[in-house]
C-alpha cells in the first residue's frame, strides 16, 4: 500500500473487510470504498457494485480469498473478469491469499490463471498454510520492480523475518505436502463438526462457506452483536468476533474462527452460543 | 513516524544519519533535514544549527546516541538543551537509544533525566543488547496515548513479535547483567583491538568515540569512498560501508563495524584496508 496509494487515492475491498486492510490504507490517507458482498449468495463477489465504484481515484482493489471473516472462496471467473477489468484500467489487483490451502473446494487453483498480469500483487501466509502463527511468516510474489521497492520499505520496519522462523520453515518447507495436509485436516473435522452442531442448534444457521476457516453467522432477532459477543467472553469465556468490525452492513453477525479448536471444543462452543442465544429470543 | 508527521512536515536529524530514518521519513512524505555533526569535536551535536532550522514545519528531532555511524554518544546536557527546546515548541524527540548498552563511558545514563517529557519517544534495541540480531526484538518506551496508537500500526504490520523470540528474550532477561556484560566486553575488546591496530597504521587514523560498535573514518585523498568499499568488498572481501549513504557531506568517510568481529579478525580487516590505502596513496 506504501508503493501504490498516494493521498486521497481509493482502494475498493469486498466487503464484510478483514480490518486491518482497512487501517493500512487508512494510515498513509488511503480512503477504503467498501462494496457489500451477496450473503445470499454465500457471500460471493457484488461484480457490478465493485464495477459501479471504480473511478479515476481507484489505484487498487483488495480480493481477499478464501474471505476473512466469511469463509467465502470467490468463484474463479469472477475473479478473473475482475482482473481483466483491472489490467485494462491500470487498477493494481491485491490477491491476499493468507487461506489459500484451506479450500475445500477442490477446483480452487486461482494462482495458474493469473502469471500474465503485471499489476498483480500475491499476498500469502506461512504462518496459517502450516499453523505456525507465532513464527509472523509471510511472502509476496509481484514483479521485479515492485518487490525491489517492497525490499527498501520492508528494510525500514523489521528489516528481515526472524533467522530462527526462516529455518524452521525451511524444515517444513522440505515435507511440505504432509504438513500442509496435517493442518489442512485438522481444520476440515472441525469444519465439520461446526457444520453439525450449528445444524442440531435448529436456532442457528450457516450455509458453509468453503474456504479458510472462519464461520459468519447472522444471529437472530440481534440488530447489534457487539454487546452480545461482550457478554460472550464475560459470561461464556468463549471469543466470537462482532460483525460491525469487518462494515457497518453486517452488524448483526458474529465471526466464529475454527482453525485452532479441536471438534471437541467446537461442540461446547456452539452449546455455549445457544444457550445465550436461547435466552434472549 | 506513521504517527507523528503529516506530508511536508520536516523531521531534523544530525549527520551523519542512519539512513533508514531517512527511508521511513520519506516514504510517508515527510521530509528530513540534515544537521551536519561537527567531525572535530568527535561527530558531537552541532546544537547551535540544529536551532536554526527549527521552524514551524519541524515535527520532530530523531537523535541517535550513541550514534550509528560514528560510535559518538552525545553531551548528556546538550541532549537536554534540546529536550527542553523540543518540549516547549511541542516538536516530538525520538530518542534512538538502540546502541545505549555499548557506552565505553561510565557517566552515560541517559533515560532518567527525560521521564517528565510528554512528547517524548524513546527506541530500544534487544538485538543489540542482548547481540540477538537474528531475533527482530526491539521495544518503545512512550506515554501511554502514543504507545495505544503504535499498537494500531503494529498491527497492520507484523501484529506482534514472534513468539519464540519472545520466549527466548525473556530467558535472557532473567539474566540480563551477565548477557549484557558478555555481549558488551566483546565489543569492547575488539574496539580496543581496533584503536591500536588504526594507530599502528600510521596512515589511518580515528579519534575513537565512546559508543555503540562503529567507527566512521576518513579515508586519505579519496573524494568519494564508493568505490574504495567495492573494491574492499570484490578484491578484500571487507565489508564496510561507504560515507554517502550517511549523507553527502561525509563522501570521504567510511563506516567500520566492529560488533560482531573478533579482535584477530580485526587485525586482519585493518591491515586489508591498509594494503588498498597503501596502493592509491
């Protein structure tokens, strides 16, 4: 975002938005223009709102899938028009991939379709591809001239990544297939179990998403889950996210993040939302 | 630096200057105003121009002390002069303390007379401290609105350090004098190494400064030492660093370290320089 905004410029995100991209762009006087994503359609890409807000001020255009907070993976073609759409209009398209291996989905191979493009920006995560958050690993893959200006900014924050992360990467790095697989289906039981135990509740409801591992949920008869998902972890020690911190449209949902909790665990999680949620409705 | 500046406001910083400030100033579009140091008094703080250039753009003093190039830790009170002239203006000081444990002068002890400041920023460095280089772990010291606005950026960053790194700082904490102590009679008694062997030189010569592991020298009868330091590097291997990315002023300077170098190593790296120095002049 250093490298692309100026003042003033616009950066359109899908929108329920993981918030930190919003504060990024904030931070150097970017302005975010959010375009609400279809919840009906299992919160799929809004093409023609995206298309309605382009202007001249547009520099770039986040598309963040497998989506934080809502699970959803874009379908390919619409990614594809947006991109082509972007090349044409010399908008700068950020993929934030951080849940590329967490798709369950087995047509998902975004990263082919794309190599052509010049103003193209891949962002992954090491960290959430092994489960190894605490090591904050990460790459971009972009083209030459932009990675060499990426290296001069990266130098005045933290310079490199811990030497002891890079290593124990590389040791991941050397078996990756079983340790992504491992991680990938560990993620996959919970899903399912989630699945189930929201389906059992009758009050709850999720048409699943397919991708990363998080869970958006409309809780009913809740205009605002702030105080809700506050009394959550007072009264329940249980951590769900309110919907108004990924846009003021989803108010009335909460983030439920399953990549780090045992089926087990998810079970009793669920009984704990239910039985708060059975209380006020 | 995120925090503080707004485009065209100035940040003063004395010269020689370590040029990630500089980086980090311009690429949020602030601009930095160099003060040269005075090369007589030891690279000492030129006071009297730092003055003079204050005016109503100037958002903020970056002082590094002991100071990365030239090792120069500065006059405790003229450290305060400028907090005082800073404090009344409301100018920000930031107070690069990321070498304050390799003082080679026992009166240093900065931190205590700054506390009452409000607008001050103080950086420190436990790579350096501890010599953890590998690690990225460094902290700020700053009130405790400024530390809750840092935390936001943080976060858009890399969120939080890593967790190993944290784990294993916190085992050298437990024994903090004793790592210190290690880590500081290294570099000491490779700087002692370094001052008799530039002395023995006869043709190199460094009035050695009281801090941090550098030494910033002046190369005999060489305009620009860029060259000189390519050619040290492809026909030496020596690694120092030429004077210019310091600031043009100091063209004719290089920048050795001497941190992480062994007293014999030193021997030999002076005598690589002696052999260039000896061909050209």
């Amino acid at each position: 975002m250093f490298l692309q905004l100026q003042y003033g410029d616009e950066v359109i995100i899908p929108s329920p938005v993981y918030f930190n991209h919003t504060m990024a762009i904030e931070m150097i006087g970017g302005t975010v223009v959010e375009v609400n994503s279809i919840a009906e359609s299992g919160f799929q890409l809004n093409l023609k709102g995206i298309q309605n807000k382009i202007n001249s001020k547009t520099k770039a255009i986040i598309i963040n899938t497998p989506n934080n907070p809502t699970g959803a993976t874009y379908n390919n073609d619409d990614i594809k028009i947006l991109a082509q759409i972007c090349d044409k209009k010399n908008i700068t398209i950020v993929l934030d991939y951080t849940y590329e291996y967490f798709s369950y989905n087995l047509n998902y191979n975004p990263l082919a379709s794309f190599e052509h493009l010049k103003n193209l920006i891949i962002i992954g995560s090491f960290s959430k591809t092994f489960g190894i958050t605490g090591l904050r690993l990460g790459y971009i893959c972009a083209s030459k001239s932009i990675i060499e200006d990426l290296c001069k900014i990266q130098d005045t924050i933290s310079i490199c990544a811990p030497s002891i992360s890079q290593n124990i990467l590389l040791q991941l790095l050397s078996n990756e297939n079983d340790a992504i697989k491992m991680n990938f289906n560990s993620a996959s039981d919970s899903r399912d179990k989630l699945i189930k135990c929201l389906n059992d509740s009758k009050i709850l409801n999720w048409e699943a998403t397919n991708g990363a591992f998080y869970a958006f949920i409309k809780i009913p008869n809740t205009e605002n889950t702030w105080d809700f998902c506050e009394k959550m972890i007072i009264e329940y020690s249980l951590l769900v996210l309110p919907g108004s911190i990924f846009g003021e449209h989803w108010k009335s949902y909460i983030r439920i993040a399953y990549g780090a909790v045992s089926p087990k665990e998810i079970e009793e999680g669920v009984q704990r939302l239910y039985n708060q949620i059975s209380k006020t409705t």
